[in-house]
C-alpha cells in the first residue's frame, strides 16, 4: 500500500469517525427539546451514527498492517541472507581447515567465521520473528518448522 493510500484511509477513518459521533451527540440533543423529531428521523440519525462507526472501524482495520507482497519480500530478502551467510561460513571453515598451522592468517579466518555464523543466526532469528508474526507466509516460502542452524531448507 503507498504512503497516498494510507493516508487516505486515515483522513477517511477520521471523517467516518467524527460523522458517527457528530451523529451520535446530535441524536442525544435533538431527543431532548421540547418537540423532538419524529422517530424516522431519530432512527436515520441512530444509524447513520451506527454506519459512520461501522465504516471507521472497516477503514481502520488495514491500518499499520504490511501488506503481505512486502512481507513477502522481506522472508524472501532474509531466508536468501541465511543461505548466503550458510555458504560463506561453510567456506570460511574450509579454508581455515586447508590453512597450515603456521598460517598468520588462520585466526583472522578463524574470527570471520564467527562472524558469518552470528550473521546466520541473527537472519534465523528475524525469520522466525516473522514466523510468528506471520506463520503461514513463512511456511508457505521456507516451511513450517524452525530452520536449525547451519542447516537451511535450500541447501
């Protein structure tokens, strides 16, 4: 949804909201003069107040909610980061197993490793986030059980 689009329901969700209270206190008010309206004109105000809260409610409701495309992309985005931090750490530890054991460069492979493994961890955990958030998005793009780490589905 784009930013126009949300605010315009947001300017409709006020409207709405503020016609069904005008509604509403214009109702209390009239019921209580000396000649009231007639009740066709006491229920056309109860419900058009009852239809202005209806619509707000209804308009509210997609309010601050992703849309599911962007969450999409977002699992998307992130379980292909898992594979990529997967591959580099697999790698890393390759090459620190080939390395002698003189090798000045061993404990700097060593530490990038670490690195790309946390980086790993960090994308399981905001994955599983959105599994919470939205579990059959994510089971539907990565499956529906937690991802162990160091293993990915794609692999």
């Amino acid at each position: 949804m784009a930013l126009s689009d949300r605010w315009s329901r947001r300017r409709i969700g006020i409207a709405l909201q503020a016609g069904g209270v005008i509604a509403t206190v214009l109702l209390a008010f009239v019921s209580n003069v000396p000649e009231p309206p007639s009740g066709f004109w006491q229920a056309a105000l109860a419900l058009s107040g009852i239809a202005c809260q209806v619509g707000a409610a209804f308009t509210w409701n997609g309010v601050g909610k992703p849309s599911s495309d962007l969450a999409r992309r977002a699992v998307g985005r992130l379980s292909r980061a898992t594979l990529r931090s997967t591959a580099l750490t697999s790698t890393l530890e390759e090459l620190y197993d080939d390395l002698g054991k003189g090798s000045q460069y061993k404990g700097l492979i060593g530490k990038v490793s670490v690195m790309a493994s946390q980086s790993e961890e960090t994308f399981l955990d905001a994955i599983e986030d959105w599994r919470t958030f939205q579990p059959e998005l994510v089971a539907e793009l990565i499956g529906p059980e937690p991802i162990p780490e160091g293993k990915n589905t794609d692999d």
